[in-house]
C-alpha cells in the first residue's frame, strides 16, 4: 500500500487508517507520484493531511463522502494556532494551505465529493446567457471569462430580482444607478468590460423575452477617443536585457526563454503561446502555426533558427516527460499544461521584472507591442504588420503608427523663427 511508503511510525499509519480520510489516502499518494511529486515531498503532503483528519474526525465524520465545504473552510482558522508554534508560521501556513488544495483538486477529479457552493439565484440565467454567446455570437472563452466577472457583479447587486422572471421590473433609472456606483469606484477598463457586459447581457434577455424594453441603449456611454493612448510595450534593449537575465541552466529557465523568444520574435498572443501544441511545429518544413486568438487570423510563420533551438533545448532537456500535446508544462508537479493565458503573462511579468524593468502595463502583450513597433521602424506596412498579428481589420494596427517617431518628426512643420 502507498500510505506504508510514506508513514513508518505505526501509531501515526492507524491513526491515519482510522479517519475519514483513510480511504482515500493511498489513492492521493498514488496521484501526487503520478503529477510528479518525489516521495520526500508526497511526505510532507500526508504528514499535513494526517492533521486535516484528525481534525475531520473531532467533527464527527466518519467517511469521506461527508465531507463539506464548510469543513474544509473553516479548517485554517483551527490550524493556526498550531502554526504559531513553528519557526516561520507564516511559510508552514502557506504549506498546509497548498497540501490542502492539492487534496481538494484530487477529490473532486475522482468525483468523491462535491464541494461546490450553493448555487446562487443567478446562475441558471448566467449559464444561460454565456451559452447564448457562445452559440450565437461565437465568443471566444476568454472573453466570456471576462463577461461573467462583470455580469456576477451586477447580478449580485441585483439581488432577489437576478432571474427571468423578474428582469422585466429593471428600470432605466435603476440600472443608472448601479453603473455610476460602479464607475466611481473602477478603472476606465473595467468601465468599459462592464458596458459591455451589460450591453450583451440585456440584448440577450431582449431575444429570450425576458424583457420587452432595449435596455441596452440605456446603459451609459464612456467618452473615449480613437487612438487616444500609446502602445506601451518594451524597447530593444530592455527586451535583449530580460531575455539575457533567465538562468537557462534550469528547468523553469530553459522553459520562460523559449516562451519570451516566442513572444519576441513572432508577436503573438500569450494564448497562442500557451496553446502551442508538438504538432504546430513543422521541423522538417521549418515553420510554425499559431492558431487564431480573438477572432483573428491563423498564421503559418517560418521557424527560426533561435526559436527552434531553444524549444528543442526545453523538450529535450528540461520537459517533464508527460505525454501532453502542448509544448509547455507546468515547472513545479503536478505537472500539466497551463490553465490558460494568465500563465504566460505571469512568466512574463515575473522575468521582466527580475530583470530590473518597469513593468510597461500587460506583460506578455509588451513583447506584441515591442514586435510591431520593431516592424514599423523597419520600413514594413502597417498591412503587412496587421498580417503578422493577425488583425482581421486595419484600424487595430493603426495604433502603431503613433510611436513611428521618425516619420512623425520628418511630417512635422518647423515652428516659425518670430514666433
């Protein structure tokens, strides 16, 4: 059995036995060798679940399937005093916080408990509405990520009335209220993700009947301007400087210089990035595909020598050997490809700022914005530059032409000797 591998003491294995969770302990422990975990660290995991039992049992649960949410909830509020005993509370804390995640993440991918939350009053008409977008305006997943952040918002402001039935009462005068609330305390941004939210959102419960008013018209405008900001993105030398900062002798560095090389050379999105599978390289034709992201284009690129070299010194050298078709796994067990985009940024984010820069805004999209600039300054066409990015419309690459200063020094008119 696995538990014997990790637990020697015998009064600890039959305490362990004991509890609700004896049953599911030699399955974890089989799970964490599977992700990857060394024996040492699936140790230090069971040694932290022992405590979690124990504690389980004291409320009176005798099976795993009994176990709640408020259970696991309340659970560190019991264990810090305990912490307090250690030498760095704060780090153990942290520890047992993450052995427990990594327990909830186990449970529920072998379905032996459900521990969502009551479902609130408005999820069946959320669910609904981000099906609706899915099938009728054919939404990418990451936009829909953004439009249920907002729409839970105003869903849970909305109270008791946050389902069809209901939605027919909303006044205009109501619905004013809640966005001038939300303005006065959120970013242009988030302004703007909410706007749009809501517009969708009502259009959606017009074409359902759940309301007979266009209240999509009603929500507020934001004054903005066409090509009112400038791309903010890195320059070549604060490129070349993270790119050489990243210890390639590791695993993770091996890893973060090939995704940055990515970024660099190709201006792709960190989706794309992160979705790059062994197939979308082509070795022996020397290209690579990125797959359209935001209802762009697809791109079939040339592979570069560098980029190429460093995604072989990765999978050959520093990969996990798991049988994912995406390129880039997690660099820590359990190891899997990432969750989405955010991952990549966060490589990002991280290895510029190790790198002593100032962070330019979005992480990943700075490598984009530095691609196109790099293009514009080498005399390309802002169509051919759309191209590379795969801009569907023109007027997305426009941006671009504002940080063309050369060209803007060389238009402008010398200002009058007299003036």
């Amino acid at each position: 059995m696995a538990l014997e591998l990790v637990i020697s003491d015998p009064l600890r294995l039959q305490e362990m036995r004991q509890g609700p969770l004896g049953e599911v302990a030699d399955g974890f422990c089989e799970w964490l060798e599977a992700g990857g975990f060394s024996w040492e660290m699936i140790r230090a995991h069971v040694s932290k679940v022992r405590r979690l039992n124990t504690y389980l049992a004291g409320r009176g649960l005798s099976d795993v399937g009994q176990l709640a949410r408020t259970d696991i909830d309340e659970f560190p509020a019991y264990y810090w005093p305990q912490c307090e005993l250690c030498p760095d509370p704060q780090g153990h804390f942290k520890w047992v916080m993450y052995t427990l995640n990594r327990l909830i993440q186990y449970l529920e991918e072998k379905d032996l408990v459900d521990l969502n939350e009551k479902p609130e009053i408005y999820d069946p008409l959320l669910r609904e509405y981000l099906q609706w977008m899915r099938e009728y305006r054919c939404v990418s997943e990451g936009t829909l990520r953004v439009r249920r952040i907002s729409l839970t918002v105003f869903l849970e402001w909305m109270g008791d009335d946050a389902v069809a039935g209901r939605l027919s009462c909303l006044s205009v005068e109501r619905l004013h209220t809640f966005f001038l609330e939300y303005a006065e305390s959120h970013s242009v941004s988030r302004r703007r993700s909410m706007q749009a939210a809501l517009r969708t959102f009502f259009r959606f419960c017009q074409f359902q009947g759940y309301i007979l008013k266009p209240l999509d018209e009603a929500v507020p405008s934001l004054r903005s301007y066409s090509l009112a900001h400038i791309p903010r993105g890195l320059s070549e030398d604060q490129v070349e400087a993270v790119l050489s900062s990243i210890n390639q002798e590791t695993n993770a560095g091996k890893r973060d210089y090939a995704v940055l090389l990515i970024l660099q050379t190709y201006g792709v999105r960190a989706e794309q990035v992160r979705s790059l599978e062994f197939g979308d390289v082509n070795w022996r034709e020397d290209q690579i595909f990125f797959g359209a992201s935001k209802m762009g284009k697809d791109l079939l690129l040339p592979l570069t020598k560098d980029v190429g070299e460093s995604i072989l010194s990765y999978v050959r050298d520093a990969r996990p050997a798991y049988s994912y078709n995406e390129i880039f796994l997690t660099a820590a067990a359990p190891y899997r490809p990432f969750r989405d985009s955010r991952m990549i940024s966060c490589i990002a984010r991280r290895r510029i700022v190790e790198a002593g820069i100032e962070m330019p805004g979005a992480a990943a999209h700075a490598f984009r914005h530095y691609f196109a600039t790099r293009m514009l300054a080498q005399g390309h066409s802002l169509k051919s530059i759309g191209d590379l990015l795969g801009h569907r419309h023109l007027e997305n690459t426009r941006i671009y032409t504002k940080v063309d200063f050369q060209s803007l020094k060389e238009a402008a008119i010398d200002w009058p000797e007299g003036a």
